[in-house]
C-alpha cells in the first residue's frame, strides 16, 4: 500500500487540547508524567511495581474467562515479574463498531510488539478492556454495512456485557450475505461480553491480543480499597475539578464532569448512580438512583467489602481500577479519551498509583483500490480531501481553470488609487476623507462580490469534474464525517480477506499523525 502521511492539524479533525498534548506544549507537562516515546517506556517500566498476588488473581481470572475459547493466549506470562500490559477499551459495539475500534487494537498490538523488540529482557502484552459495565445501550446498538444501517432492539437493561447477544439473529436476517465469524460470536453464546471476547480472539488473538472483563468478582476485590475510600471522602469530585478548571484557565474544553460519588450500583438489569444524602444524625444515606435501593455508611461499606463487584466506577475512576488490576505501561486512546485521561493525573496521585503514558491511538484514512484511482485521475491530494466542500470545490476550480479568477491585483490597485485620491481630497478639504474611505470600502466589497460571481460562474463550468469529485470525498468521508468514525471494518474485509493484515503490517503506533492508506 501507498502510505502517505498528514500533520493531525492538518485534518481539521482534533480539539486543541488533544493536538496541544501530541505537539508536547509546555502548559501541558503538569498534566501527565511521561510523553509516550519509545525512550519513555524504558523509565516507566523501572517505576512500574507491580504485586505478585495481583498477578496471580489477573491470571486466574483470565484463565476462567477464556476457558471456552480455543486456541486461547498463554496467561502465565502474565504471573513473572518482568511482564506488563499496554492497555486500550472500548465499548462493546455490535460487529466491532467504527473502524477506529480496530485501530485503537492494532495500535495496542503493535506497541507490544515494539516494546517487546525494544526491551528484551522483559514482555510486554497488549490488553483490550472490555467496557462490560457501561450501560449506554444506544450507543452500542448499531453499525453500518455498505450504506445500510442496522440496529439491535432490546428489552434487556443494565450493563450491556451481560446482556443476550442470541436477539442479533433478527439483524443478521435483514442482512444480504452471511456474516459467519459474528453469526458464531453472537448466536452461540449467552452473553456480549463472551461473544466479543471470541470474535475479537479469532481477528486478533493471534497477534497476543487479550480481552479483560472487568466485571468480575475476584478483580472488584482488588478495587475495593477505592470504593471504600470514594464512598466516605469523595474526593475525586474535588481533585478533578479542581484540574478542570486549570485546564480551562487555560482555555481548553474539558471532556468529562465529576460527581460526589463516582460509582454506579451494578445488579442483574441494573445500572445506576450512587448518591448520598445526610441524615438527620450526621451520618450519611446511600440512595441508588431510580429504585428504592437506600443504605445506611455502615451498609454501603460493609457491601463494599462483601461484594465490592456490585460497584461499577464511572469514567472517572474507571481508568484508576484498570491500573490497580493490570501491571500496565500506557493507555491507548483516541482523540476524546486523552483529553479527559489529562484530567485525572491528581486522581492517580492521590491513591498512589502510577499514571500511565497516555498514547494516542492511530489515525488512518483507508482509499481502496477505486477511489485510489479516481484520486490520482482528480489529482488531488489526501489533505486537500480533508477541506470542507466549500474550501475544496473552489480551491480545485481555481487550480483546474485556464483563467485567472483572482481578482486581487485588482483590488491592490484600486487601493493605490484611493490612496492617491485621498491624499489629494484631504489637503483640499480634510472633512472628504470619510467619503472617500466609504467608497473604496464599497467598491472593494462589489470586486469581492465579483471575484465569488466569477468563480461560482466557473465551478459551473467544470460541473461535471466537480461532481466527480465530491462524489470521491462523500466516499470516504461519509455523511460529511471522517471515515473512522462512521465506516466499519467490514466494509473492507468482505472485499478484500487481507484488510485486518495489511492494517497490522502497516500503522506505527509511535507515529501521532494522519495515516492515508491507498491501496
């Protein structure tokens, strides 16, 4: 594949705060340790401990939740002290989701495989946190296949790991051809957690990719600490608004909102906030919002030592219980999840955790072998394809055209005359130089105006190459959206069996910038 590569602020597709982190701005480094380079890893891993129980319980569980899947990873790795994790998660989207889902694993794979080319006399395994617990049903119910929308409609409510992923049967029915790898995943198991766990071991186990279910008992043990902690002092609301509001002292949107208490109630079909309300005697109350749940502290605490898995950490902690169970060196994330990791460093601090290196993922334009040839006939380039459709129509016809439809000469010397005219006006009458500015100004708007006329009048012109054109960029930015964001994976895989390959083969997950892929 022809590899071609973009600045990131070239796209204009990234916030600030995001591309102010890749360029290693200043105002930034209070933020975070360590900026992810290959040299980086290398001082992490010395200040990386890691508990030689918890290694043992990461491995029991892995071993438990892998029992049915053939071909599975060797977990014992896991279990010698010169063994770490480099991390991604995500969702648990039906049929993987927008390709980014794919490039955030691919990244996280290649890391290890660099590390572990890099730094020899330890192992490195690239990890995908399954996002079990989140109950944002809607956001994980659809994905489109060449042009068509599909979408699993549910009863079932609560973490969407445990939910029956068998009801997907009425979506492959719609469909126009078999998709055998997630007719296996989603119709011969009972929960979406093990179905993705299974397809994603057949896409990638091969590479050393290992899915973690965070919803898990004996791994809720370990984060009991921090529940306890959140429960009485709620100090994380304090400490990360407290970063919200130096990141937006200096100008930058913040991702992510803390509450008094960052932990959902976690049951069978039930998912939901945690609050806490003082009680008469000066104790406190806990209510589980949206049911009749109440407890008193001695109870709430008491469950969290006998069943801390009925806790589930919201965005907030969540990145703090993936550190306590996982031996790990990085996060990999995308453009929105760096942003608010940035707001959390004071977290990590306060229960004296080591903060990760925070590693965006890949970014990737994929132009298949069509659009690849209709680019080259065009000949436009990648990053002129990344313009809004105003910006490139008329950059394009000002490039195609046999005429000049610049008409800035002529505003230059139109300003040249007025200069000279309002020097003669004022040294006869100085109350004329108003009128004569108003008029240059008047005349300069109408040659604008005319200079847009001429232009629009010559995409007219060239209507048909135009047409052609935004035919190729609709193409590969559906719906006026970057590719990644929208397309799935096997928009490509059907067409072409060695898609996921070529992808592994090709992204660096060091390089931070726009990755056009032509094929």
């Amino acid at each position: 594949m022809d590899c071609q590569y973009l600045p990131l602020t070239a796209t204009g597709q990234f916030s600030t705060l995001f591309l102010d982190y890749i360029s290693q701005k200043e105002a930034l480094q209070p933020f975070y340790d360590r900026f992810p380079s290959l040299e980086a890893f290398g001082d992490q891993v010395k200040n990386r401990v890691f508990d030689e129980a918890k290694r043992q319980t990461l491995v029991r569980v892995l071993e438990r939740q892998y029992q049915h899947i053939p071909n599975k990873p060797d977990f014992s790795v896991l279990a010698q002290p010169n063994t770490f994790t480099v991390t991604t998660g995500h969702q648990l989207n039906i049929f993987s989701g927008p390709l980014y889902v794919l490039y955030k694993w691919i990244t996280t794979v290649n890391l290890a495989k660099k590390l572990n080319e890099t730094y020899p006399d330890y192992r490195f395994v690239p990890i995908y946190w399954l996002a079990s617990e989140d109950h944002d049903f809607a956001e994980i119910n659809h994905f489109t296949l060449f042009g068509k929308s599909y979408i699993w409609e549910t009863e079932q409510r609560g973490a969407v790991g445990r939910m029956n992923p068998k009801e997907l049967k009425t979506v492959f029915d719609q469909m126009p051809e078999k998709l055998f790898l997630f007719e296996e995943a989603y119709l011969k198991h009972d929960t979406l957690t093990d179905a993705v766990r299974w397809y994603v071991n057949k896409l990638l186990g091969s590479e050393g990719l290992i899915c973690l279910d965070p919803d898990d008992a004996e791994l809720k043990q370990l984060f009991a600490p921090v529940i306890k902690d959140e429960l009485l002092h709620h100090a994380t609301d304090t400490l990360v608004t407290q970063t919200s509001q130096q990141l937006e002292a200096l100008g930058y949107r913040t991702q992510i909102s803390p509450r008094e208490i960052n932990l959902f109630y976690l049951d069978d079909q039930l998912r939901e906030r945690i609050v806490v309300q003082p009680s008469a005697d000066g104790t406190s109350t806990y209510q589980v919002l949206t049911t009749e749940l109440r407890f008193s502290q001695d109870e709430m605490l008491a469950l969290a030592v006998q069943h801390p898995d009925r806790f589930s950490p919201n965005v907030v902690l969540r990145p703090v219980y993936q550190e306590v169970i996982l031996p790990n060196l990085a996060y990999i994330g995308g453009p929105s999840e760096v942003p608010y990791w940035l707001q959390l460093k004071s977290v990590f601090d306060y229960f004296k955790i080591p903060y990760p290196l925070l590693m965006p993922r890949n970014f990737a334009l994929y132009v298949n072998p069509a659009s690849a040839k209709k680019m080259d006939k065009l000949g436009v380039t990648p990053e002129e394809l990344f313009w809004d459709e105003v910006k490139l129509r008329r950059s394009y016809t000002e490039r195609i055209s046999e005429n000049s439809l610049d008409l800035s000469e002529q505003k230059a010397c139109l300003e040249q005359c007025f200069t000279e005219i309002l020097n003669k006006s004022v040294r006869v009458d100085k109350s004329l130089e108003g009128a004569v500015l108003a008029e240059q100004t008047r005349l300069l708007h109408t040659i604008d105006h005319l200079e847009k006329r001429l232009k629009r009048t010559e995409e007219k012109n060239y209507e048909t190459v135009l047409n052609q054109l935004m035919t190729l960029k609709n193409k590969l930015f559906p719906n006026g959206g970057i590719q990644e964001r929208s397309e799935n994976y096997l928009n490509f895989q059907l067409n072409d069996p060695q898609f996921v390959h070529k992808l592994v083969q090709t992204f660096d997950p060091l390089d931070y910038r726009m990755l056009v892929l032509k094929d």
